[in-house]
C-alpha cells in the first residue's frame, strides 16, 4: 500500500532561499558520489577498472590479498609491503604504485586492522577503518578482507567515508563517482548484501543533514527532506504538528524551544505500518532535530556555538534507520515502527524562552527553565509522550546529541545508553558491537538521581543542580520522568551519541546511529525482545 497522507509543499520562501533548499534536497537524496556493494571481486578485472584500490583487513588475510593483487595488478613490492606492516593499536596503511592497462599510475593502498579488539569495542574497529579511507574513496575500489562477522560494521564504515554534502565549488565536488565496496574471502549473503547497501545510502542520508548549515538545513527542510524519502514507500504514512498548533495542543516544551524562531517547530510521526492484521504494539524511535542551537537565553560562546548545526544527529540518524528499515519492508517481526522527529531552532529573539520560566510539558508535568540551553531533554519530553498517548507502543527508544558530558562519560567512539531492563541494556550493546555504533550504559538510577531536578516552584528544574554527578544519566532520565508520568509501563531506551555523531571524524558527521538502531530493531522479536541480533542488520 502506499503512502496514505498527502506530502506539503513549502510556502511564503524566497527564490533564491528555494532554489537553494532544492538543491539540498537533490544532494540528500540523490548525491552525486555513490557508494555501492558488491558480493564479490574479480581480481583480474580490477587491472582492467582503471581505478585506485584500498585492501582493507587484518595482518594475515591482508597478506593473502596482497599477494593475489602484487600477481594480478602486477605490483611486485606488495607482498613484502604487506608482511612488514604492523598495525599497532591505531591501525597503519603503506601504499604501492602500479601500472593500468592504459599506462596510467594508480595505487593500492593496504589498510592494516590491529588484530585486537577490547571486549566493548568492534572486533572489525571500525574506528580506524573510517579515520584511514574517509574523503580519499570517491570514485575508486574498495577490498574488504574481512571475516563474516565483521562484515556489516567494516561495511558500514566506509559508507561514511564519502561525505556527500560541500558547498565548494571545485570541479571535482560536482563530477558524479562511485565507490565500489567488494568482500574478497567470501562474501556477505544476498540478503545482508542488500541491506548493506540501504544501510549505506540512509548513513550517507544522515551525514548530509547534519553537515549542512543551518541557513539551509531548517527544521522545514528536514521536513521535507523527510517527507520526501518515504514518499511512495508502501506501508508508510505521516502525521505533522506545527507552529502554533504545538501550543494549541499542549506541547509546551517543544514549542517553546522553537517559537522565538522565524523557522518554527515541527513534531513529524512517520509510520510503516507493519503487517496486516499483526495486532502487535509497535515500537517508536524519537530524535532530537534541533537544526541549530544557540543556548537561547542561556546564550552559547562564539567558540561554543560553533558546529551546532550537529544538534540534529539523533533525528538524523532516526531518520535514516526509519527509511533504511521501511525500504527493506519494514521490521521483519512485523510489528509497526514509528519515528517521531522533533524538530526546532533554539535560537533567540521576541518572545523567547527565558531562565525561570515555567512551562506545561505534554505529560502534563510543569518545568522550571534553569538552563535554555538545556533544551534538547525538552523537545524529546514532549515527542516521548506523544508516543505514550498516541501510538500503541511497548518500546521507546529516544536518541541525541543531548550532552556534552556523554564524550566524558563514555568517549568519543561510544555511545551512552539507558534501558529500563538488563536483557534491553545487553541486546543494544551486542548489536552496537557488531554495527560498529558503538555504546556503553549509564546509570539507569532514578532513586539516585532525580534529586537533581528539585524545584520550589513546578514539578522540576529542567537543568541538574551538580553537573558533577552522573550528568548524562540525569539528562536521559528527565525524559524518563515525563514518560512515565503518562503512565506508560513499557521498554526505554535512551542513546546519547553527542560525541560519536561527529568526533571521530573531526568536522564530518557520521552518520552514527542508522547502524545501531536497523541492527536493534531487525533482531527485535515479536514479543518486543532483541531475539537474534547477531544475525541481521
């Protein structure tokens, strides 16, 4: 079936603010560098490609392949280049020249993986398959010697090695390339293969968001930019809140963090369906979509407002799960999935949001503002809740860029999560190892740290009395609070990705978190369970 509702067109934009938020949307959705997978590679063939090639492996199984390429290519020094490459614990990469058939110089470059992985961190190291091929792929060959089971987080790593948004007008940003990615030593199934590459295209989907400035990516772009990869996706309609009609309709924290601006706040629920006749509750993915944050009142530092056009990775990466897994047909438990976007500028002008304000949140509790720029617990409050009183759910998982504190309390390279149970908290750490996305839990410690919130004036504070104690964990649980309150009794599951959403890259976005959630959900039972997530993507 296709999609149910009707997809708005944008009103009242200049034409040249159009032309422009046009062009944004044909680069999201239809770069012009590809990155595509492949079951298999011809060695010989590439002799012929006319293209530069990156192996990528562990020690032994790099060697093999180099000396299958050193005969074939022919680069002759390869195979000794292979034996005295050590990765140490980063990761080390040696490049070597060869002939093509046309007499031009192209190079294989052999990217070493350590052969050790901590028992929180991805056999595959993802990290370092990233930090050695990110901005030198576009357009050549990609040689994944790995083994199964590391397949889908090498995989997706260099789907984020191809950035696919710059406003450089150089040549080459505008020339169309694709990267082919094959699997030399067996390759993955039909079936991974396949999801692989929708994986690849909503990272890269995720990336272009978050990169993108905040004159161009608003929250009514990320609307449409929304509206429009779903369109025609059979199963999946949307609903949509926005402006005035956020306050209207009692969503006092979301409307309040976006009101001041020109670029008003949107609440966008977009459904698949699930299978029919299922009768199964569903399962929601909420995203914080703040498209830039200034602090509002609490107004950021020059240096300090730099790079908050990032705030909307958690959206960003919802998004993409929520398109990969709809364009693969949905949760293949065949339950509903939702994802909720929550999306506003915090910025500042009239009728701004003010420290000691108290505002209504949807969950009917009120909130002393402490701290305006504490504002992403906020709009997440009120997207939880609409899931708990709308949308026959009995799994919630929230996801941002909410905390600075999240790179203190668990790195740049892992997320920090919060489950209500033990099994939930395990199944989303084994399906972050074997995505890549990789997380570690907080403190899931209400008794202990909801004390932070105390108010003399409303239900609580919107900001922690001790920025020392547990400070991500607090931040998670706030949305806790008011989900709870509207008495919903199902799973939660908070992810806080601040850090990995762009650290790893330096000033490139990731694409964290579409990883993580397809691998979660695509293992999620019907029961609401994690059955198998070690299997699928």
């Amino acid at each position: 079936r296709t999609a149910r509702s009707r997809f708005p067109r944008r009103h009242g934009v200049a034409g040249s603010a159009m032309a422009t938020q046009r062009g944004a949307m044909e680069t999201l959705l239809k770069p012009l560098q590809t990155v595509v997978f492949q079951k298999s590679v011809n060695i010989e063939a590439l002799s012929a490609a006319g293209r530069s090639i990156f192996v990528v492996g562990k020690k032994d199984a790099l060697c093999r392949a180099a000396q299958q390429l050193s005969t074939a290519l022919p680069a002759p020094l390869l195979a000794k280049q292979a034996e005295a490459l050590s990765a140490g614990y980063a990761g080390a990469k040696v490049e070597s020249p060869w002939l093509d058939k046309s007499g031009e110089v192209r190079k294989v470059t052999l990217v070493a993986i350590p052969d050790a992985a901590g028992r929180v961190v991805s056999s595959a190291r993802p990290d370092v398959i990233a930090k050695q091929l990110h901005g030198k792929i576009a357009g050549q060959e990609v040689l994944l010697v790995v083994p199964e089971g590391d397949m889908l987080a090498a995989g997706l790593a260099v789907a984020r090695c191809v950035p696919p948004y710059s406003a450089k007008v150089d040549k080459g940003k505008n020339e169309t390339s694709t990267v082919n990615v094959g699997f030399l030593e067996g390759g993955p199934s039909e079936d991974l293969l396949s999801k692989l590459n929708t994986a690849a295209e909503s990272i890269r989907l995720a990336q272009g968001l978050v990169d993108m400035p905040p004159n161009v990516a608003d929250p009514q772009l990320f609307r449409d930019v929304a509206l429009r990869a779903v369109e025609g996706l059979p199963g999946v309609s949307h609903t949509m809140i926005e402006g005035e009609e956020l306050r209207d309709k009692g969503y006092g924290l979301l409307w309040n963090t976006g009101k001041s601006s020109e670029r008003g706040p949107v609440l966008l629920v977009l459904t698949h369906e699930g299978k029919p006749g299922g009768g199964q509750k569903g399962a929601a993915i909420v995203g914080k979509g703040i498209t830039f944050d200034t602090g509002g009142a609490a107004l950021k530092s020059r240096d300090g407002m730099i790079g908050m056009k990032r705030d909307m990775g958690g959206a960003a990466g919802v998004l993409g799960a929520f398109v990969a897994l709809a364009r693969q047909g949905g949760l293949p438990c065949g339950r509903p999935l939702h994802c909720v976007l929550c999306l506003a500028e915090n910025g500042i002008g009239p009728g701004m949001m003010l420290q000691d304000d108290i505002l209504t949140a949807y969950s009917g509790l009120t909130v002393e503002i402490n701290n305006t720029d504490a504002e992403g617990r906020l709009v997440l409050s009120d997207g939880v809740c609409h899931v708990a009183k709308h949308l026959d759910c009995d799994l919630v998982v929230d996801m941002a860029t909410l905390t600075g504190a999240q790179g203190v309390s668990t790195g740049v390279h892992h997320g920090l999560i919060l489950a209500t149970d033990e099994a939930l908290e395990k199944d989303v750490v084994a399906a972050g190892k074997l995505s890549g996305d990789m997380v570690h839990p907080g403190l899931f410690a209400p008794e202990l740290l909801m004390h932070e919130y105390d108010s003399q004036f409303a239900d609580l504070r919107n900001s922690v009395k001790n920025r020392g104690n547990a400070q991500s964990s607090c931040a998670g649980l706030f949305i806790h609070k008011h989900l709870t309150h509207t008495g919903y009794q199902g799973r939660w599951l908070h992810v806080d990705m601040a850090s990995p959403s762009h650290e790893p890259l330096g000033d490139f976005a990731t694409g964290w978190g579409v990883g993580l959630l397809t691998t979660f959900l695509n293992g999620l039972g019907a029961s609401g369970d994690a059955s198998a997530p070690a299997s699928s993507l």
